[in-house]
C-alpha cells in the first residue's frame, strides 16, 4: 500500500495523514494483511468492501488505532500532575465534602496511562495519609487493548522508565512479566467506547486524559465536535490533559492553560 492509497482509506474514516505520517509503517502493515484476509488486491476494491459491510470497516478502524504508551510517558506532565494537581483535587473536595475523584482515561490503550495514576494516588496517600477514592474510566475502541489492560501484565521492557522501588512496590513477578498488583486494579471501569460517536461514559469527571489520540489523528471538523462532546462531560474547574505535542483547535472553548505545564487546562464556566 503506498502513500496515496493509505491517504485515501484515512480519508474515509475522516482521520488525518499528518497525525499518521511517523507511525504509518506499522499501520500499513496491518492494513495490507487485512486486506489480503478479505480477498482484496487493490485498495479500490478494499475501500468499496468497507463502504458496503460495516463489520469490515469495524475491524479496519480497529487495525488504524495506534496503542503506543508506556508508564508516565511524559515526564514533566506526571510531576506537575503529583505536586499540583492532585493536591488541588483534594483541596476543592475538603471545601465541597467527600466523595471519590473521577477521572476518565479517553483512549485508554492498554492501561498504562490508567496505572501510572493509580500509582501516583497510591503515593500520595502513603506521604499524605489521606487521599480520596478514585474511580477511573478507561475506555477505547479497541477491546484486545482493554483486555490486556483489565488483566494488567507488562513486559519487562513496558517497565524501563519505572525506578526498581516502584515495580518492587506495584508490581509481581509472573511467568510472562510482570502483572500490576490486586490493590491497584480496583474501581477502574474498562469499556469499548468511541469519543467520535458516542456520548461520554459518565458525567461531572473531575479529570479527563485526552492524550496523543483525538487531537493527533482526526481531521480538523471531526475534532471540534468531539472535543465540545468531551468537555460536557468534564465538570467546570476540572482539569483537560492532553498530549504533549498537541494543540487545543481554535475556538471558543471553555477553558484556560494552568499554571504549571502547557499540557494541563482547566474548564472554566465562560467559553
């Protein structure tokens, strides 16, 4: 599949060739084997075959999700997210009253965003002896991601950019890898879910990770819809996190940059 082929298929799921260009390889490769599974020789007849089945397009759409991540991939993101922002989280809810933190982990992949949380929660409860319930979402599009998520085994090299105290503390040793510990894999939710065409999961989130999917892969109009979709569900003063090489689209949105780190916003009650 050259270039221009792969172009067209992305243009049919209304997908954006510059978020694709350095991880097109891969995906390509997919496709191409795909397409010979589905007794297809040329991309014309491939890209008929989806338009006419839609379980085809399904399984397509599955092969051009992209489910890199790694533990506290970004580093400066997690710092800023352990010294400011969950503080501030537990500060609103000793004036507003208990109840657990809810946060929602948009394009989940195979949970390692989810965990790196889990695991800075845990940590600040240990410094802090207190911490409130936390209850996250984490959803995506691709049920074999969340499989692997739910079920919480890394491989070794999965776990390069963790100190040895931290895999010694959160996770096990197992026969093929290493599987996060029971403790962590509580009140998370993994559901099959596409932000493009459904509505949020859950409502009034306290936090929303929006990271490397959304604003990387989709067309200009695809994303102003489903960001507006987005932010209904994230409560005013919550807290947007997106990737670290993506930009907030322009328009009128209702939100402003928080102090600390260019990645972080903050909902306001005014667009």
């Amino acid at each position: 599949m050259d270039d221009g082929s792969f172009r067209m298929l992305l243009g049919l799921f209304n997908l954006s060739w510059r978020g694709y260009r350095k991880v097109r390889r891969g995906v390509k490769k997919r496709i191409a084997r795909h397409m010979r599974q589905c007794g297809c020789r040329e991309v014309g007849d491939y890209l008929i075959l989806l338009e006419e089945k839609p379980e085809v397009a399904h399984e397509a759409r599955k092969l051009l999700t992209v489910p890199i991540s790694r533990f506290f991939r970004d580093q400066r993101l997690w710092e800023v997210v352990e010294s400011s922002v969950i503080p501030e989280l537990m500060r609103e809810i000793e004036i507003t009253g208990p109840g657990p933190v809810r946060v929602w982990s948009a394009g989940c992949a195979c949970g390692e965003e989810v965990f790196s949380l889990k695991i800075l929660w845990d940590e600040f409860e240990k410094k802090f002896l207190k911490a409130s319930p936390l209850e996250i979402w984490a959803s995506d599009t691709n049920p074999e991601v969340l499989e692997k998520g739910r079920v919480g085994i890394y491989e070794k090299t999965g776990l390069r950019n963790l100190s040895p105290a931290t895999v010694q503390n959160y996770f096990v040793p197992v026969a093929n890898g290493f599987r996060i510990q029971e403790g962590l894999r509580g009140e998370i939710h993994w559901i099959e879910h596409d932000f493009i065409s459904e509505s949020a999961p859950c409502k009034n989130f306290d936090m929303i990770f929006l990271r490397n999917n959304l604003l990387t892969y989709y067309e200009p109009p695809t994303k102003m819809r489903a960001l507006i979709q987005v932010l209904t569900a994230l409560r005013c003063g919550g807290f947007l996190i997106i990737g670290n090489n993506e930009e907030i689209p322009t328009g009128k949105f209702p939100l402003k940059s928080y102090s600390g780190y260019r990645c972080i916003f903050q909902k306001t009650s005014i667009p």
